[in-house]
C-alpha cells in the first residue's frame, strides 16, 4: 500500500518553499488567506516557478466570497490558468458554482479544457457548498478534473467522516477525493483510517512575527505573517 500523500496550503512564497522542504508532497500555492486564498501574483508565480521543481498547485480564483463568477472575473481565471500553464505548473486549483448550489460543469470544463494534458486540476472546497454532494461528484468527474478537496460540507472534515467515506467509495477511482480543513496530526491517522482516503489536505497555518526592529506604537498592530508550521507538517508525514 503506497503511502498517503499530504498536500499543504501556503499563502507566500516561503511558506512554500518551507512546506516542500518539510516533506510535504505538494503545495497548493495561494495569496490572501483572509479572504480564503485567491490567485497568486505573476511576480509570486513566476518567482517560486524558478524556485522549486517540486508539485506546486496555484488556486485560480480571483477574489474572495463565493465561487459565483461574472463574466469578466470567468475571463480573468481562463488568463490564470494560461500564465500558469506557460510558467510549467503541473496543476490547478479550481471551483465554480451555479446560483442553485450545482457545479457549473460548463465553465469548469472550460478551465480543464485550457489546461490541457500538461496539468491536472482540483475542484476545490466549493464543493462543500454545493446542493448535492453525491450527483456533484459525478458531475464534476465528467468535467475532467483528477481530485475533489472536500471537508464532507462541514467546516472539519473529522466532523463528517461517514460523507468523506461515502463519496470515496462512489469514486471507485475515477478521481481522488482529498479530506482538507482542520486536518493535524493529532486526526490525521483517524481519518484515513475511516475513510480511505489517499491524499490528505492541510494548512498547518502558523503566523509568523515580522523581523521588523521599529515598529510604530500609535498604529497598534502587530504585522504578522501567514506562515506554516514546518514542524507540525512532518509530525503528520510520521502518522502517515
């Protein structure tokens, strides 16, 4: 039995660096954690494209809230995923949602198609709002896309180890069905165990204080960072 693999989400450029040299097996790179993680910068893809060799996953998303897109933010997302097809990324991170809670398998194949063979792509946690999980599934493997992050439509994903069981047994294959959100090393194990799972899905956020020696007292703020726990990351590979 191959060993599970641990993809980390990373908000900077170092954080990635930090997660891949910790061991994980692949990054799903994003900026602005506040708002959930959106696109990264042609500056921040381009830099850690030269930096890394290793599996690194850009979410393509332009802005936070929900996973409903104008026409004009569709097309910003279809340029994304050409810039990050042309700097060699091997995939993609993804999730677009109709007005009634189905999986926009139109637009979603659209963004597949563009990626072409060069890259495999990720429907992400907007599954977790989706109306129906299990005809979701189904809709968005025809779409093309190779795995499914999902939380089982809870905010944790050990709160709702009986769905992430269900729909890894519907998949019988067909695309990987990767348990993210509130995963640590402390479940990590309890999960595979329950549901089979073959990839998992981690932040092991961490917020970093700034190296800053002066800092300006009237604007009461500390200035961290968001970082990753390199320690807490290879405390799960152990569990694996």
């Amino acid at each position: 039995m191959s060993k599970t693999k641990l993809e980390i989400a990373v908000f900077s450029i170092e954080a990635a660096l930090d997660a891949l040299n910790a061991g994980a097996d692949r990054v799903e790179f994003c900026e602005n954690p506040m708002e959930g993680g959106t696109t990264p910068s042609y500056g921040s893809l381009a830099t850690l494209s030269m930096l890394t060799e290793k599996p690194v996953f850009p979410i393509i998303r332009p802005r936070g809230g929900d996973f409903l897109y104008t026409r004009n933010e569709f097309e910003s997302m279809k340029s994304d995923v050409l810039m990050a097809k042309k700097l060699g990324y091997p995939g993609i991170v993804i999730g677009l949602l109709n007005t009634d809670g189905t999986i926009d398998t139109a637009r979603t194949k659209e963004l597949v198609d563009l990626a072409g063979m060069e890259m495999e792509v990720t429907f992400h946690r907007a599954f977790d709002r989706c109306h129906d999980p299990v005809h979701a599934l189904e809709a968005i493997i025809k779409t093309g896309c190779k795995r499914i992050l999902t939380s089982g439509q809870v905010p944790n994903a050990a709160d709702n180890l009986p769905l992430l069981k269900k729909l890894i047994d519907q998949s019988d294959n067909r695309i990987i069905i990767m348990p993210g959100s509130g995963v640590r090393a402390n479940n990590i194990k309890d999960i595979i165990t329950k549901t089979g799972a073959t990839e998992m899905h981690s932040s092991a956020r961490k917020m970093i204080p700034s190296h800053m020696q002066y800092f300006k007292s009237t604007m009461h703020e500390s200035l961290q960072a968001t970082g990753v726990d390199t320690q807490e990351i290879k405390k799960m590979l152990e569990q694996l």
